[in-house]
C-alpha cells in the first residue's frame, strides 16, 4: 500500500503509476521521484522563509 490513500471523490492515483501516486499538475508516477520533488519545493520553501532576516526589534501587535 502507498503512503496515499484515497477514498471516494477525495483525489485520483496518477495514471501509471499502479495507485502508488496521486495525481498532480506535475505528472509524476514515481513515488521515488514524488519525494525528490517534494524535498526540493519543501528546501525552497524554507530558503524564502528564513533567508531574508529576522527583525532585531521587538514585534508587537495591538489588539
């Protein structure tokens, strides 16, 4: 069994890729090449989180 399950409407397997991969804008029927994708966009979301620095002030919100 692969690590997405999918019941009813909730989403469709990737076509190829034996209901191991649910589909995507991508394409991508490989579980392998699923997590080598999904470590490269999660790497690039932390480059443009914590890249650009932190305030050195205090932040504070009115309420």
């Amino acid at each position: 069994m692969s690590r997405d399950y999918v019941c009813g409407s909730e989403g469709q397997y990737e076509k190829g890729s034996g209901e191991q991969v649910l589909a995507s804008k991508l394409g991508i029927v490989n579980s392998d090449e699923r997590e080598g994708a999904e470590l490269l966009l999660l790497e690039q979301l932390y480059q443009d989180i914590f890249e650009e620095p932190f305030p050195l002030q205090q932040i504070s919100v009115s309420l």
